[in-house]
C-alpha cells in the first residue's frame, strides 16, 4: 500500500468520533489494517500499526494500532475481516481470543504514559453497530474516567459473577454488571458473555461493553464487565482520551 494512502486513512480513523458522522466511510481502519499485515509478510515491520501477530493454526491474527494524535488511545482487532459486536464467529474461540490479545495489548497504554497508570487499571471497550464509526472489530483501550473508577471502588461489592444492574449510573446511563472470577480472566469470552443476558441474544448490534479488573482494594478481584443496549450505544464515554486519572491516581 502506498504510504501516503496508509498516512490519509490513518488521520481519518484519528478524526472519526464514535458515534457516527454523516456519510461516513466505515472501512477506513479495515484500509489501515491491510497496510500493517502487507508490511508485516512482505518486511516483519508491523508499521504503521504498532504489532502485528499474523496468527498461527492454534489462534487468530491481530494488529495493535495507535490512534493518531492521541497518545494513549489503542485499538486491538482481528486481521480476518470482522464486522463487529455482533459477528457471530464472536461466539466461540475467536471471541475470546481477541479478548486475550486485548488484555496482552494494555500494557501500550501504561508505557505511553510511562509506568504512572499499571496495566491492570487500562479499560476495554467495544461499541455498539450504531455507535461504531468502522465496521472491522476493534476493542479500545484507554484510561477509565474517574468518576468510573471511583464508582467501582465504592459500589464494587455489590457486583457478582452473574449480571445485574450497576448499582448507580455512569456517563448518567445505567450499565448492567457482572465479575469475571480472577482465575476465569484468560479464558473469558466477553462476547458470548453478552448473548447470556435475556433478550439480548440475537441483538448484539445494539450493545456495548466495558471491561477493567476490579480495585485493587476489592478482596474478590477479577474484572468488572459493564454493559448496556441502545441503537447507538457507546461504552467508550466510560473511557479518558485524555487519562486524567493518570496524574492523580487510579481512583483519584
């Protein structure tokens, strides 16, 4: 791929807000991935994205990939073409594989903001059909907000390992909750996670998740999945583009 292509689509991706622009064109970051992979076979560079893992018999392929301009904002996403929350290949291995990749990937985050934000406290998030601006999987991750940390330290007892409303809104939506057990982590699909939730199977395009371990104060760990359904639902309002809480502590 010519360079100069890989640089325009790349600065439009930065520019996308996550719910949808008039018009929009949805495969800018699908244009984008293809320059990492043909980079990666034809010269092991995973430019411009910043890994590329090709996969193997045993697991798929995924690239991480900075957002232009924002320095700690990554996307993680399957180099097979995957439409989104919804792609029912989600269902099975692969959802939870790229789950794995996205954990592996937070440590992106923490480096650029060198060591002052752990791996553990970067979030992930994936947003609805509707509130999605490109049509290839991609889980965010970022800082959370503090207000989001803050409430998770304070109202984290009363979420358990089944789903159940968050106690009190966040970003003034009411999430649903549930605990991944620390020992589950790896092996999670948060995807078929959500077709568990009643009535909501078979209408993953309308949901969106959010994912961080629990504080480091909450004797139970793990992480905390949160969720919710609406035509343009976007979890990413949870997140900091800006990681805020980077300077004042993880709860602050």
């Amino acid at each position: 791929m010519h360079g100069t292509l890989v640089v325009a689509t790349l600065l439009a991706f930065s520019v996308m807000p996550a719910a949808i622009a008039a018009n929009p064109v949805r495969d800018v970051l699908w244009v984008a991935l293809q320059g990492c992979v043909l980079a990666k076979k034809a010269a092991g560079r995973s430019f411009p994205c910043l890994a590329v893992d090709l996969g193997d018999a045993a697991r798929p392929g995924t690239a991480v990939l900075r957002a232009p301009g924002q320095p700690t904002h990554t996307v993680v996403m399957p180099t097979d073409s995957v439409s989104g929350i919804e792609a029912p290949v989600l269902q099975g291995p692969r959802g939870a594989a790229y789950w794995r990749a996205a954990l592996a990937a937070r440590h992106y985050v923490s480096d650029a903001l060198q060591g002052r934000l752990p791996p553990s406290a970067v979030g992930l998030e994936v947003n609805s059909a509707g509130g999605r601006s490109q049509d290839q999987l991609h889980i965010h991750l970022d800082c959370m907000r503090r207000s989001v940390t803050a409430a998770l330290k304070a109202h984290g007892d009363a979420v358990g390992d089944s789903w159940a409303p968050f106690p009190v809104p966040l970003a003034e939506v009411s999430y649903l909750a549930m605990r991944v057990p620390a020992d589950s982590v790896a092996a999670f699909n948060p995807f078929a996670a959500l077709a568990r939730v009643p009535g909501w199977q078979g209408h993953l395009h309308d949901a969106s998740f959010a994912a961080v371990e629990a504080d480091p104060g909450d004797p139970r760990g793990g992480m905390i999945l949160l969720a919710y359904r609406e035509p343009e639902a976007s979890a990413e309002y949870l997140m900091d583009h800006g990681c805020r809480v980077a300077r004042h502590g993880r709860a602050g």
